[in-house]
C-alpha cells in the first residue's frame, strides 16, 4: 500500500501552528467614535452657552468704525451666505444624482459641525479678535469645561461670516486641494503622498493667504498675541503671524485629502471597514460616514490650528493698542483684563 503522508511529514518539518489573527478596530468605528463625542460635546456646549444667558450680541465700543471696514463687513455678510447656500445646493444636488450621501455632503456636515471650536483659538489668552460689527452674539468661550481665559464670551463671534465660513470653505478649498493633487499626480505619477498632499496645500495657501491680509488690513480679524520674529508688521494692529495662514491652510487642505485619498475600494480612508458592518443598513452607514468625517475634521482642526497657535500665543510681543470694536470688552482700556499688547485697565 502506498504510505500516505503530508507534504510537511515527508520534509521532516513539523506542521505549523495555526497563526492567531490580530483584531484591529476598524477605522471607521473610530473616526465615527471621535465624531460622537465631539457632537455630543458640541451640543452640550451649545446649550449651556445659550442656557447660562451669554449668548448675547456684543457691542464695537466707542471707537467708530471707519468706512472702508464697513464696506467689507457688508460685503463678507453678503459673499458667505450666498457662498455657504451654493454649498449646500451643490451637495443636495450631487446627493439626489448619486442616490447616497457622497462625501462633499459629509465634509459640509462636518465642518458645519466643527464650527465650536473656533473660539478655542482663546483658551489661554485674547489671541484673535473680530469686529464686534458683524452680526455676532458673543461666543460659547467661557462655557467650554476648562476655558482659561475670563471674559472670553465678550469676543465676537461673527455669524454670517465665520459661521458661513465653516460650510463653505471646507469643501472650496478642500475641492481647490483635491483638483491641485490630481494634477500633480498625472504631472508626475511617481509623486508620494507626502508631496502630492503639498502641492493641495500650496495651492490652497496662495488664496487663504491674500484673503487673511485682506481680513485684517480691512479691520475685520485681527492677531493680538504673535511671536514678533515670525510676524508680517509685527507691533502693529494689522500684524499676521505667517505660522497662522500656513496652518489654517494646512487643516482645509486636508480636506481635499479626505476627498482624494481612497482605499482600493474607493473609500474615504476613515470610512474604511464600513462594508464589513453587516448589521449596518444604508441609512446608518451615511450617519457612520457623516461622524467619521467630523470626526477627523474636529481633530484635525483643534491639533493643527488651535493647539499650536494657542502655544505660540504665549510668546506674544507688543503692540500698539487695538480699537474698541475689535477687542470689545474682552481685553485693553476699561476692561478689568490686560490684552498681550500690554494696555491695562488703569491706562493713563
């Protein structure tokens, strides 16, 4: 009879063990994870800010606003809501044609979500201010668990500009960064990921950049706390700290990234896993998609901006002191609170 024996047997090797499989959390139960928390966090941040009764306009002060800012205020409180309603309608539309909720719709959702935590930029100290002028009812600052900063809820937080900002400039310059990747990597398909996401924020810095000199030589933003070496006009009250633009640039682009980077399947990658959910219907899966989304862009947004500038914002230098509509009654002359320009309340 013929001696039947393994492969393994007849080599004189000894079968292998079964290799025991690592269970990995798959991202986008993670990224969905993240984004619950940051909505739920939103919200109760939210309620306790309009609850406690700070949500509440805040006045420019006695400085008078100079005509040119006027002109600019109306014209930016024209400009984002037509912009942020082309957003919307541009997804809604792309939605309906794809019958599912496409990933532009989850980065409008997201970023819109995100809008919280721009007055984090504040958790230490007055590092921006903007124009009491614009339609505004203070901020949420002082209602956010552990804010550092007294007196923060007196920073304007402008609603028809900076709140239509978060719907549509995520998604313009996200679709500016994809569209400059895409081009890179058909110029030189041998591009890494590293360098093709470079060429999306390049092409996004060269048009946040002009807008940000625009914003603040027009009296509508401003960068009290700056580290002198590393800011344009440095002691003035139009100083830019040049880190600012290259890091806001940096967290719109990696929106585009979101959008341009796909697994094999052609899934975003912090929706990677999704398909395995078999318990998950269609409806769920968009919700799962929509939470990873604002997931990573609350990440993205508080670890690139926030935290950074917040810290530079401790090395802040001098400068001349800021008009009462920009610095309102957070910080300066008549306030109980110096501002890192050095005015105090007892200014003579």
């Amino acid at each position: 009879m013929t001696d039947l024996k393994s492969a393994d047997e007849v080599g004189g090797i000894a079968p292998r063990a079964a290799q025991p499989q690592i269970r990995t959390i798959r991202p986008v139960l993670f990224w969905s994870a993240v984004g619950a928390v940051c909505i739920a966090f939103a919200t109760y941040v939210y309620t306790s800010w309009i609850v406690s009764g700070n949500a509440a306009p805040v006045a420019p002060g006695p400085d008078p606003i100079p005509g040119g800012t006027q002109a600019a205020i109306i014209a930016f409180q024209i400009a984002c809501p037509l912009l942020a309603l082309g957003a919307i309608v541009y997804v809604v539309r792309k939605c309906l044609r794809e019958r599912q909720l496409c990933v532009e719709a989850a980065v409008v959702i997201g970023s819109t979500i995100a809008w919280w935590h721009d007055p984090l930029i504040n958790w230490f100290q007055p590092v921006l201010f903007y124009n009491a002028g614009l339609v505004n009812f203070g901020n949420w600052m002082e209602n956010v668990p552990g804010s550092l900063s007294p007196g923060s809820r007196f920073m304007a937080e402008p609603v028809l500009m900076i709140g239509m900002i978060y719907i549509w400039m995520p998604l313009a310059m996200g679709s500016l960064a994809r569209w400059a990747m895409g081009r890179a990597r058909r110029r030189w398909p041998a591009l890494g990921p590293v360098r093709t996401f470079c060429c999306g924020w390049l092409a996004v810095y060269v048009i946040e950049f002009p807008l940000e000199i625009f914003a603040v030589h027009h009296g509508l933003v401003a960068y009290p706390a700056s580290i002198p070496s590393v800011t344009l006009w440095a002691g003035q009250t139009m100083q830019i700290p040049l880190y600012g633009p290259i890091l806001w640039s940096l967290v719109l682009s990696t929106s585009g990234a979101l959008m341009f980077f796909r697994n094999r399947k052609g899934q975003i990658r912090v929706e990677s896993g999704i398909e395995t959910l078999h318990w998950a219907g269609s409806k769920l899966k968009a919700l799962l998609r929509v939470l990873a989304v604002a997931g990573f862009m609350h990440v993205i947004a508080i670890g690139v901006y926030d935290v950074p500038v917040n810290i530079a914002g401790l090395y802040a230098g001098p400068t001349d002191t800021y008009p009462s509509y920009l610095r309102t009654q957070y910080c300066g002359p008549d306030t109980p609170r110096r501002c890192p320009d050095g005015t105090l309340f007892d200014d003579r």
